[in-house]
C-alpha cells in the first residue's frame, strides 16, 4: 500500500510538471488571423515547417502601394497590402502559397507549408518580443490573459495613433506602442506580460494568466 502511494504521488507530481511546462511553453503561442482567406503571420513563427514559395515586393516598391509621403496609417493597413501584394503577384506568375509571413522589419514572402495541419499547429506561431514584451500583431493569445490596459478608448488613446511614414517598418511602428504601454503601465504601478494589437490605431497591455 505504501509503494502504491508513493508512486500514485510521483505520478501526480510528474503530470503536474508537465502541465506547468505546457502551460508555459503556450505563453507565447497564438492563433493568427487570415485575411483574404490566407493566415497571415506578423512577428510570429509557424510552428508548422514551410518553403518559401517568393518574396513579396517591399520598400521602395511597397511605397507604390501606399498614398505616399506622411501618411496616418494603422499597422493592420500596412499588413493588409502585404497580402494584396501577395496575392496579386502569385496570379501574375501562376505560383500558389498558404499563409504570409511578414518579419517586422521590411521584409515579408509567401510560404507554403511542407505537411498537413493538424488541431495543435493549425494558424499557430510564436510571438516575437519587444523590449521584452510578447508581441500578439493581429493574432490572439493561446493562453487566458487579462486586460491590464486598453488604449481603444478615451484622451489617452490618442497618444498611441501610430502616424507614421510610409517607409516605416511594422516592427518600427509596434515599438511605439510597446514604449508608450510600458511607461503608461510604470506610471499606474502595473505589471504587464504582453501587448496585443487587433486593428486600427490600438492596442491593449494583458497580463497572462
């Protein structure tokens, strides 16, 4: 009877820290978003393995896409046109792609995943970081979190518009709000473990729970 407890406590403990490593090894996982019915991948990693299928057209060329000069652009616009481009230059040279994968800086391509997807890696990737800060950019959190700071709402918000210059990276644009939330989050005594930007011009400051 003691050899039997002993090993239904061992067991116990063992599941117990496997559940505590799943839990914190999703901490950085999310769901991305599709648009225009392809997953599009922001600063985030697929877990699935890929082949590059093209580059898609950027910096100069990108500028073509936009109005031009100073503009008041939301980081979600600037995703948008990645995918537009996408898919304008695979019909152009009749080549297809699963998802776009856009780094932060001023690069993006096209990939197509190299197997089948399955419940565990379907539109799943891992987040970057940002002055140490996970980084969900129009993805969400696989991991419950609470609302620790919303900036989609009153004077405050307008301190976090991103009206930046057509040249701008994504990633260039993010830090923005990732400095502004972390000195908010300081000045009002918060902690915080990421930030997650769903569209427009805002972005919330979460702690995962």
């Amino acid at each position: 009877m003691k050899t039997l407890r002993i090993l239904l406590t061992g067991a116990l403990l063992l599941s117990g820290l496997i559940s505590a490593f799943a839990q914190g090894n999703d901490r950085n996982l999310a769901r991305v978003s599709r648009l225009q019915g392809y997953e599009t991948y922001v600063m985030c990693d697929p877990l699935r393995d890929y082949d590059v299928v093209f580059d898609i057209a950027t910096g100069a060329k990108a500028s073509s896409l936009l109005t031009g000069g100073l503009v008041n652009e939301g980081v979600s616009d600037k995703i948008t046109q990645f995918v537009n481009r996408a898919m304008k230059q695979a019909k152009k040279d009749g080549k297809e792609f699963d998802a776009v994968l856009i780094s932060g800086g001023k690069t993006a391509v096209a990939i197509k995943f190299k197997d089948a997807a399955t419940e565990k890696n379907r539109s799943i990737g891992r987040v970057k970081k940002l002055n140490g800060l996970d980084v969900y950019v129009m993805n969400e959190p696989l991991s419950q979190y609470e609302t620790v700071l919303d900036t989609r709402g009153g004077a405050k918000a307008k301190s976090y518009l991103t009206g930046g210059m057509v040249n701008n990276s994504i990633e260039e644009d993010m830090a923005q709000f990732v400095k502004r939330i972390i000195k908010e989050a300081e000045e009002e005594k918060k902690t915080i473990d990421a930030v997650v930007y769903s569209g427009g011009k805002s972005a919330i400051a979460v702690k995962i729970k």
